[in-house]
DNA sequence: GGTCAATATATGAAATTTCATGTTTATGGC
DNA sequence: GCCATAAACATGAAATTTCATATATTGACC
C-alpha cells in the first residue's frame, strides 16, 4: 500500500524542509504508517481494504442507505456502489429498496458477511489496543481525542468560516 | 475525494459503535477532513494531488532519486514512475541518470515547477497557518507533536517488536 | 573475472477509480 | 394534480492504480 512512510522518518522534522512538518503531510504519513500492518492482515483475508470499510460500518449500523454508507466509510458514492456489487457477488451484502423511499438501497450483511465482519473488527480491536499500548503516556496518548476535536472543529468549517475561506497568496 | 467525513460527524463518537472511535479510522478521516479544502484548491490550479505531493517532494530536495521520493511523497514507486512521466510531459520536472549509479534516475524539478511548487507550498503554509489557528487552545493543538510522535513510534516498530507481531484473535 | 543475489526503475495487462451524466423517485410550491 | 428541482443510485468511458514481472546495474564473494 503506498509508499512506506519512514521515508524521511525523523531527521530532519526539525530543518527547513517543508514537508515533513506540515500538518496534512503528518496526517496522512500517520494514517498510513498505523494503518500499514492492519490493512495488510485485511488483505491477508482475501478482503480489500475498501471493503473492510464497508463491513466495520455495517457491523456497526446494519441496513443502511448507499449514501450514508458512503460518508460514513469515507468512500465516494459512485464508488462504493460498485464496491457494494461485488460484496454481494461475494455473498457478503445484500441489497434491499427502502419502502419509504424507493431511491434508497439499504445495504445489509448477511451471515457470512456478520461473520467476517465481526472477526476483523476484534482483530481491529486488538490492534488497535496494541497501538495505544505502544504510545501510553507520551503525547500520542491522547491522540484519538486531538483526531475528534479536529475532525469536528473542521466539520463544521464545512459551513463558512468568515474571512478565512482564502488562503492563496495571490 | 472521498465522501465527505462527517456521515458520523461527532453524536456517537461514544456509544457502542466501533468505527467512530477506532484509531485507524480517526486518522484517515482526520486526514480527509484536513486536506478536502487544499486538494480542492491544488486541483483547481490544475494539479492532482499526487503530483502536488511530488512537487513539494522536491522543493524540499530537489534532484531525488526515484525510490527515495517514493517513500517521501507516500506514493508507491510504480506509480510514481508513471506520474513523473506526467509530470515530465508538462515540463515539470525532467529526470537524468545518476552517474555514480546508473541504475537511479534522478528528478529535478524545472523553472515552471520550481515556480508551481513555490507557490503552492506558500499556499500550503497558509492554509496550515488557518488550519492551526482554529485549533489554537484545545487538545489538538499539539496535534502535529502527537502525529510526529506516532509516527516514529510506528516506523521504528517496523523492524521487530517482540512478542506483539499477532493480533488476530484465532 | 564470473556468478549470484540484491537494488532501481520500467512496463503491460487487469482491475479499480473517477467524472460526467442518466434514471428514477421524492418534495415543495402553485 | 403539475412542474421544477433536488436527492439517491447506477452506469459507461477514460484515466489511473495495482501487481507481477522484465531489464539494467551494482555488490559481494569465491
């Protein structure tokens, strides 16, 4: 997956260089680097890393519709509707027309599809335990707390931030 | 990219669900949440992501071989080999041997991309700058400290950490 | 100097992703 | 009820990404 972070690894977060400081970069260096070895054991399982996704988020609310699927697995719509195609060729999911609202798809899990997704949610839950015991006490700690708060503080940015919608320096 | 995070945005970040709080899943959406604003505003200047990746690759060290701005840039190298052919195609950047060893190619960036990527890293500092200050204050603050932390954290486990290679619970 | 393993990059085919757009169904006036 | 607009998904073609593997060097060793 994407290239090994550690690629500058340490040295020089401090110099003049750019890169290695910036806030998106760490982001997405961190992202990766924590996720390198989970994702691989997905794959290991014959499960895409997209289609875990999908899974956890359905382990965790059943039945739900293409779209919020989607926001909720960060993963763009067109896309995960052919994702969701092959999870149910595969046997994984299901698809049925909401009632209510026949524009809606509700996605479901079937039973080998629980069942798959429920492993890999405890072996992500072991992982993850694994990660946090590696970083108590130093200020990763609390790190899960940081990643909120800035998700949220930025969510709601989505809706006008006066005065600070530019940042080009024309 | 993507769909937008904010499909979970916050309500449940404490119940029984499991994603909205996993680790694995607060770094990716945090990354997404960050970046949508300046990846929206590097491709309306024309230039995908990866691309401006690689640009700002090597406004920190110009003149890197292919491999090695890989695992800077977080792009696998068959990949890059073909965004770099890009690249070169747009006069970009333009690649020569290495004649120390002719196996390396190394790539520098030209005067146009010399320019481009000045220009979008002055806009990447700025949009940091409104990024941070956003954040001034709260737990997040320290969030690139925690990042870095992680980070290595991560990358200096690669190479063995006893006794905690598994984590599936078989 | 020759040989074998490793490193650096390139390449081609298959698969996935993206982007724009199509279809169907719901909603809010009028 | 009708219409215009929006929402929810699906789809097709183009572009990119992935994966396995090819090619060219270099290094180590005997």
């Amino acid at each position: 997956m994407d290239g090994q972070p550690g690629g500058s690894t340490n040295e020089d977060r401090q110099g003049e260089s750019f890169v290695p400081n910036y806030l998106l970069y760490l982001l997405a260096a961190a992202s990766e680097a924590a996720s390198a070895q989970f994702h691989a054991h997905v794959r290991a399982q014959g499960v895409r890393v997209p289609e875990w996704r999908v899974l956890a988020c359905l382990a965790d609310r059943d039945g739900e519709m293409v779209t919020r699927l989607a926001g909720y697995a960060l993963i763009e719509q067109s896309r995960l509707t052919k994702i969701i195609a092959q999870m149910d060729a595969k046997g994984w999911v299901t698809r049925r027309g909401d009632s209510q609202d026949r524009r809606r798809v509700r996605v479901f899990l079937t039973e080998a599809g629980r069942a798959l997704a429920e492993r890999l949610v405890q072996d992500a839950r072991a992982h993850e335990a694994q990660l946090l015991a590696k970083l108590e006490g130093g200020d990763a700690a609390r790190i899960k707390q940081a990643l909120a708060t800035l998700i949220d503080e930025l969510g709601a940015a989505q809706h006008r931030t006066p005065g600070a919608e530019d940042f080009s320096n024309e």
